[in-house]
C-alpha cells in the first residue's frame, strides 16, 4: 500500500480513531481524511454519502461508535442500538457505493456469546446468547460484521472486521456514568487517593477475568492488517494480548499505579457481567502480529495522561 493513498478514518476524535490517525501519520501516511460529528452526523445517510462521494478515499477505517460501560449500556439501550446501527450502516453502505475496496471495520469483544468457551475464537460467533448488559451494543457490532461480510461474499469487497478486547490508553473516557472498567477504576483510585485514602467501592465480586490492549497496540494491529500484501483469509480477526486476569488483580494493579492506600469494597449485589472474556489472537498471530505493551506500563502511561489532562477532562464533564 503507497502511503499516498487517502485514508478515511471515522471517528478520529475517539480514543481508538486518534491513536490511529497518529500512528498512521508516525508511519508516513500523509493523506488522513477526517470529519468531526459537528460537521458530519454520520447517522444520516445522506450526509455521509454525500462526504464520501465527494472526498473519494481508497480506504476507509471505521472506528466511529457510541461506547460506554455496563451502566451506560443499561440506561440507554436505545442510543446504542440505533446509533451504531446507523453510524455503521451508512458507512458501509457509503464504501461500497462508493466503490471502496478496503475496508476495517472495528468491533468489540462482547459480540461473542456470554458462556462461549474460552478463549474466544472467531468462529464462535452467534452460537449462543450474548451477555444481557451489553446486548444493544453486542447486535449492532454483530451487524456491522455480517455487513461486510455480505459484501465481501456477494460483491467481492475486502472488508475486515477486527474485534478487539477491552481497550484502554490516552484519552479514554473517564466520566464514572459512562466510561468502561479500567479508566473508571483509574478515576476511582485517584480522587480517594486526593481524599485521604478513603475506601474504593466497586461493582462484583472481583472474579470475573478480563483482557486489556493498549490502544496504541490496537492502531498497530489496524495498520498492520491495512497493509498486509495479498488476499487475507479470514474477513474476522480479533486483536488482543491472549492473556488475561481477574478483576481484583487489575484493581490492586491500578490502586499501586495510582498510589491509592485504602481499602477496596466489593458490592456483590452489583451484577459482575460476562465470567470470563479472553481472546483467541491465533489467527492475527499467525499473520505475523503480536501485542507489545505491558498492562502495568500502559496503565502508568494512561495515569500520566490522565493527571495531565484532568482539568480539561472536569470541564467537559461540567459543560456536557
């Protein structure tokens, strides 16, 4: 791929989307195409057909999506549903009208049945029911995914879905209402730390065991996979570590990051979601990529980030 090629990435603003484009533009790519949701609603197909019609690019990386944690997925079903059903929708749509080839199109973990077998591997899609706390979020990424690959079977399209597990790094969000586990333990850690050390209440029991990659890994394996020479042959691929741990250990993990001496109170009545989420990275690694970035040393680069930008991060909670 010639580093000239106008790339469009949606959703460049997003903690996922602003990693990539700065991976890419680290890389040598000089032609990034980006719009922000003030300019382009991307729930309007109108709209977005009209931008892509108009800008042409040769690539497009979907990473554009209405995100939040358990909570936020529990209070607004619909938003999830029907935004990201639209945002993907059009876009997809918008490349193949537009006789766009290649495609990424960025997904999520929990598109793959609550009680599969660990780790998850791609084929386990659709094979039993999802996790009921994020369910709205987990079909509209599902559909994303057979989008493309109805194009790709019936339209020869080169449109891969990456499914990456839970993510983490600079500029995540932090808001406590809607932000996913790590940054909200972050956010917790910190500001009882700042009064006195006082006790962390979290959600569960702490059993359940998760999978975290750094975002930086994740636009990585993104242009990783938008570079690679010749047909894939799989149009689903996860990205992540292969490895995981329990939620108590993540947390004392974060509590030592952010040098938090209090004690954690686990609320059982709290609903602790899906028992277990790992990755099966085989076929990506078998492509020839592999995570890189330690879950300590990301989780210290994330606080650093974090304590550098809180004011900025006050006022946006202040002014939404």
């Amino acid at each position: 791929m010639t580093k000239e090629k106008d790339i469009y990435i949606a959703g460049h603003r997003g903690m996922v989307g602003s990693s990539i484009v700065r991976n890419l533009k680290a890389y040598g790519y000089k032609n990034l195409i980006t719009a922000t949701s003030q300019d382009l609603d991307l729930r309007d197909q109108n709209v977005c057909d009209e931008f892509v019609r108009l800008k042409k690019p040769k690539v497009m990386i979907i990473a554009a999506a209405r995100v939040g944690g358990i909570l936020a997925n529990y209070e607004y079903p619909w938003q999830f549903l029907y935004d990201n059903l639209m945002i993907e929708a059009n876009l997809i749509n918008a490349a193949h009208q537009n006789d766009i080839q290649d495609l990424i199109f960025l997904g999520s973990s929990c598109i793959y049945p609550k009680m599969a077998p660990q780790p998850l591997k791609e084929e386990y899609l659709m094979t039993g029911a999802l996790e009921p706390t994020n369910e709205w979020y987990a079909i509209a990424k599902i559909t994303g995914i057979k989008l493309c690959q109805a194009l790709n079977r019936q339209y020869g399209r080169n449109y891969i879905s990456m499914m990456p597990t839970n993510l983490y790094g600079p500029r995540d969000n932090f808001d406590l209402k809607t932000s996913h586990v790590l940054p909200a333990m972050i956010r917790k850690f910190h500001e009882a730390k700042e009064s006195g050390h006082t006790p962390v209440p979290l959600w569960g029991s702490g059993s359940p065991m998760r999978e975290f990659l750094h975002v930086e890994d994740l636009a990585e394996s993104v242009r990783f996979i938008m570079e690679y020479e010749g047909k894939l042959k799989y149009d689903l691929i996860n990205a992540g570590t292969g490895t995981d741990l329990t939620i108590k250990e993540l947390a004392e993990t974060v509590q030592k990051v952010t040098g938090h001496e209090g004690d954690i109170n686990w609320d059982s009545s709290k609903p602790d979601g899906t028992p277990r989420k790992l990755m099966d990275v085989s076929r990506i690694n078998e492509l020839g990529w592999k995570a890189e970035i330690d879950l300590r040393e990301g989780i210290e680069n994330t606080y650093e980030w974090f304590l550098d930008n809180l004011e900025g991060i006050k006022k946006v909670e202040i002014n939404s």
